[in-house]
C-alpha cells in the first residue's frame, strides 16, 4: 500500500460524558496506531454541532480518505448519517458504509421493515401508540429507535404486557421508541468484514449470561455493555463456541449475515445481532452498520478469532472505501 494521509474523524465526547461516549477515544487510538503500522499517515478531528463547517475543512485538507468513527454527533445516534452525507457531498473518500446504510440501519424501525421486506425473521415492531395491539401475557422490549450501543436499555426495557400497561406505554415518543416482541433465548453478535472475494462472515460471538439472574431477562443493557462493578456487567461474557456450536444453526446465521450485507448495501464492515429462540431459530434484533473498533470490542474480537491481525483488518476496509 503507497503511503496515503487519513484523517480519523470521530465524534468529540462531551464534557463529564460517560463511558459509551468517551469508548470512541479508545477506537481512535486503535485504528491510528495500526494505521502507522501499515504506512498510512494520519491525523484527527473531533465532530461537533459544528460538524457541516467541520466537514467542510476536510475538503481543503484534501486528505486521501477519511477514518470514519463518528457513532453520533452531540451524543445523538440519529445525526449520525450526516458525516457520510456530507463526505459525499465534498467528494471525499471514507470507510465504513455509505449514508444510505447508515441512516436506514441507524432506525429499528426503518431495520425492521426492511427485514420484513427481505423475508428474514425479526422481532417486529410497534410504535408505542398502537402498544394497545400488543397481546396480554406476552413478553415485549422496548428501544430507543435511533441510539446503539445499548443506550437506554435496561432491565425494565423487558416487560411482560397487560392492559394496565397501556397508558404508561402510550407516553413514549413514537419517532424515538420502538415496541418489540422479546426474542428469549441465546443472542449473538455476527461481525462481517469484507475482502477480495466478497464479504466474510467472522467467527460467531455468543454472548453468555452466567450466575443465576433470577427475574433479570438475559439481555446486553446499557449496565451489562458499560457500567463495570454491577452484576450485568460482570455476568454478561463474550464467548466464541467454534465447533461446539450446531453446524446447522452456524450455517443459518451465516447466511442470515450475508443475506443483511446484501440487502442494507453494507461496505467494509459491519455487526449483525441475532437472537435464537428455544427452537433454535434466528431472528435479526439489529444491523449495526458502524460497529465499535476499540481493542475490547466484539468485532476486534471475531476478526482476532478469525486469525486476522487487525492491519490486515484495517487494509481490507481502506480497500472497500466510498469513493
């Protein structure tokens, strides 16, 4: 690879900002360190509200491409979408994918019928003001439409539905939650990561609740993803299965895997979140189509699994770039 200058763009975290947000430091330092090693010069910038003047100054920059990390823009998931716009829109080439991936993906409620439209199951969904089309006895989560990385889950998010209920429910803002049914079983986070010959499905990650959690529902919340010392956090394990997963299911969420990358128009790389039932089949609970990049994460860890140094990683994305 001839040696080109990247710009890493990232969202600039708050002051006092938590740990989700300040994560994104952590995949900057990351990716800039094995860019060096590759040979790509590099330098940073910090997305603020500010960020179509901020964009803009990239254009007389006239880097050879752009690092996109950006997750959100002032700590808001659904902006997010905006910095490929407007790379598109300077003509500056990025990683990552391209603003209609991004923007359709970012949406649970745009993800779901999409999904629906592809024939893949899903848990569905309801916007909170028709939760009185929600059947008793059943057991629901709700979501932040726009927000990843667990942001605004936690244990209360699952609840099993009564009429009581609906009121309550009915306060929730329509263009910002969404009503699922609760997929109870095992989940898995499938990362895919393109390469010469198409893309390639990584290693499966399960992530395994250990310790008895009594009446907490066995899902990754805001507490289990960030909050270290609780009870979630500690309980909620990474595991890669390998051979000691059923061949038949591995194969079916392969091909669930591929099947997303191809009908959202995924580049470079991307998460898909699968939720199996006691039956032992699959359903999509999300499409992440910017997956965290730090040294801790779930996609660092599969590709590791997959006996990929994260260079090779890296010059596997930088060679799918939006152009």
């Amino acid at each position: 690879m001839s040696r080109k200058k990247c710009c890493i763009l990232f969202n600039q975290p708050h002051e006092n900002a938590l740990a989700d947000e300040l994560d994104v430091l952590d995949q900057v330092e990351f990716v800039e360190t094995n860019l060096h090693k590759i040979g790509v010069e590099t330098y940073r910038k910090g997305i603020t509200n500010d960020f179509m003047r901020e964009v803009a100054e990239l254009a007389a920059e006239k880097p050879d491409f752009v690092f996109n990390l950006v997750e959100s823009i002032t700590n808001k998931g659904e902006l997010c979408y905006f910095i490929p716009a407007l790379l598109n829109v300077h003509s500056i080439p990025y990683t990552g994918n391209p603003v209609e991936a991004m923007f359709i993906t970012t949406s649970k409620a745009f993800t779901v019928k999409i999904l629906k439209q592809a024939g893949i199951n899903n848990p569905g969904g309801f916007p909170p003001s028709q939760c009185n089309q929600l059947i008793t006895g059943n057991m629901y989560i709700i979501k932040p439409v726009w927000e990843d990385g667990s942001l605004g889950i936690t244990g209360e998010s699952v609840f099993t539905f009564t009429p009581e209920m609906t009121e309550k429910l009915k306060k929730y803002d329509d263009t910002h939650w969404l009503i699922q049914d609760f997929i109870d079983g095992r989940e898995f986070n499938i990362s895919v990561l393109s390469g010469e010959n198409g893309p390639e499905v990584m290693p499966p990650a399960e992530m395994v609740f250990h310790n008895s959690w009594d009446d907490k529902p066995k899902i990754v919340d805001f507490r289990a993803k960030w909050e270290e010392g609780t009870f979630e956090y500690e309980n909620t394990i990474r595991d890669f299965p390998g051979d000691q997963l059923n061949p038949l299911l591995k194969q079916r969420i392969d091909e669930i895997a591929l099947k997303c990358w191809k009908i959202f128009d995924l580049k470079g790389y991307a998460r898909v979140d699968i939720r199996v039932d006691s039956n032992d089949i699959p359903y999509v609970i999300e499409v992440n189509a910017n997956p965290c990049m730090s040294p801790d994460s779930g996609l660092v860890a599969a590709t590791r699994a997959a006996g990929l140094a994260f260079t090779d990683v890296l010059s596997r994305i930088i060679n799918d770039l939006n152009n």
